[in-house]
C-alpha cells in the first residue's frame, strides 16, 4: 500500500491524520505511488514549512511505515 492509499483512508477526519489527508490530496505534485518513508519524510520537508504540518506529516509517516512494515 501506498502512503497516499493510507492517509487518503483519513481525508474527512478531522484528526492530524485529516488535516495531512487534505494537504496531500490537493497538492498536485505529491508523490502518490512513493511507499519509501525517507522520501516522505524528504518531500514534505520540502514542500512544507508550516510547523504543525511537518510534526503531523512525520507522525504519519510512522504509522504508515510501522503499518507497511508489520
């Protein structure tokens, strides 16, 4: 499963898992087939500067790779 699979499970919560679903379904660039947790982790620090987004962004990523990883 994709990362994009996973948070989109979360798009109408209104939870941090939410609020990264929203940002990563309207960003247009956003790597939807990418799996690997570093490239995650590099993408929304590079695309995102918003502090919350960033905290919310790697609490995802770990439970998406503690998820795939399992």
């Amino acid at each position: 499963m994709t990362f994009y699979e996973f948070i989109y499970r979360f798009l109408e919560d209104d939870t941090p898992l939410g609020y990264i679903a929203h940002h990563v379904h309207t960003d247009s660039e956003f790597p939807i087939d990418e799996t690997c947790a570093h490239s995650l982790f590099n993408y929304f620090n590079a695309k995102y500067v918003e502090h919350d987004l960033l905290e919310y962004a790697k609490r995802a990523i770990s439970i998406y790779d503690d998820i795939n990883c399992a």
